[in-house]
C-alpha cells in the first residue's frame, strides 16, 4: 500500500514547494524557514551529493540564488581541527557536505547533531 501510494510522485520535483517554505514571507515580513540539506560524502546511493548538487542548482528563487553565490568553508572538529565537511551557507538556504559520511550521515559522523541544533538555533 505504501510503495502504490508513493510510486506515481517518486519523480516529481519539490523545488516549488522548496521555494516556497524559504520565500514566502509571513504577515511580519518574516520568512518561514530555514533548510540545511545533508549529504554524506560516502553516499553510494542514487540520491548522493553530485545528485543534490545538481539539484540545488535548479532551485530558483530569492534564498536559491544567495545561496548559489556563497561560497564554501570548511566545518571543523572543534578539538582536534580537522575538516570533517564542507558547508555553502547562503542564509536561509545551506548544504553541508560531511566526510566520513555515507547515507545516513547523522548515524556516520556523531557531531553532526550538534552540528543540526546550533544551525537551526535549538
């Protein structure tokens, strides 16, 4: 039941609905929401990141296109220094890249929980 009630939009694109949780601004000039999307870098899947760079590079709108002109850091350990990832942070809008990583990034690399709670501010 579930796989015949996904199937018919597994190929459908969310861009729309992308574009408009992070630009449509609320009755106080606010906007709604702020997206970190994740990708593990050790991804075999067919959803890893060079799929998800493509992707976001179709997105459009206001927090796509700050997004697209932001460039690139390097997200440190916080003891030892080494670079556990790659984030491209336009605001509302950023992608970060963890090495080490593979489709469940979170279960790969531990400190990407705190990663996650400081960029949405919990």
């Amino acid at each position: 039941m579930v796989s015949k009630n996904y199937t018919p939009q597994v190929n459908d694109s969310f861009a729309d609905l992308v574009r408009e949780l992070l630009d449509d601004p609320e009755h106080d000039g606010n906007y709604k929401q702020r997206m970190v999307v994740i990708s593990g870098l050790n991804d075999a899947k067919d959803c890893n990141f060079l799929g998800t760079g493509a992707w976001l590079t179709k997105l459009g709108g206001i927090s796509a296109a700050e997004f697209k002109i932001a460039g690139t850091t390097k997200w440190l350990h916080p003891t030892t220094k080494k670079v556990i990832g790659f984030e491209q942070n336009g605001g509302r809008l950023s992608w970060l890249k963890v090495l080490n990583a593979g489709h469940l990034a979170v279960l790969d690399q531990p400190l990407l929980i705190q990663y996650i709670l400081g960029a949405v501010g919990l």
